[in-house]
C-alpha cells in the first residue's frame, strides 16, 4: 500500500518521521532518493575496502542513524 502526505512546516515533518519510527513502519521519502557525485561513490567503495580488509571497525547502525538524523532532520 502507498500513501501520500503532504507536509506543510519542518515541525510537522519532524513529527511525521519520529512517528514513522516509533512505530517501526518501513517507509520511503523522496528525501531518500538522493544521487551521489563520483567522488562521494569512490569514498564509500574505499570505506567498503577497509573494512573488508580489517582496516577499519563497524559501527552500530542506530549511533550512525542518530547522527545523520541530527544533520539531516
């Protein structure tokens, strides 16, 4: 099923998506569809590399997820 909002302030974006994930509903924003310059695609191969190679450590998924969402919410 597909349903369509349309937000009229930041705040009640907010509000949506901290909705969104309380409930644990997966959903897609066209904020999500955001396209990547080469060089951003060579760092995440690269990044990718390392880890494979032990060069590096995973983080938890939820500290990456919290930090993204203080920069891009």
């Amino acid at each position: 099923m597909t349903v369509t909002i349309n937000i009229n302030s930041a705040e009640q974006e907010k509000l949506l998506f901290d909705f969104l994930e309380r409930m644990n509903f997966d959903y897609e924003s066209d904020q999500d569809r955001i396209a990547l310059t080469e060089s951003q695609k060579e760092e995440i191969l690269r990044r990718d590399n390392d880890f494979i190679n032990g060069k590096t450590t995973a983080r938890n998924w939820d500290e990456i997820k919290k930090d993204l969402e203080r920069v891009y919410r």
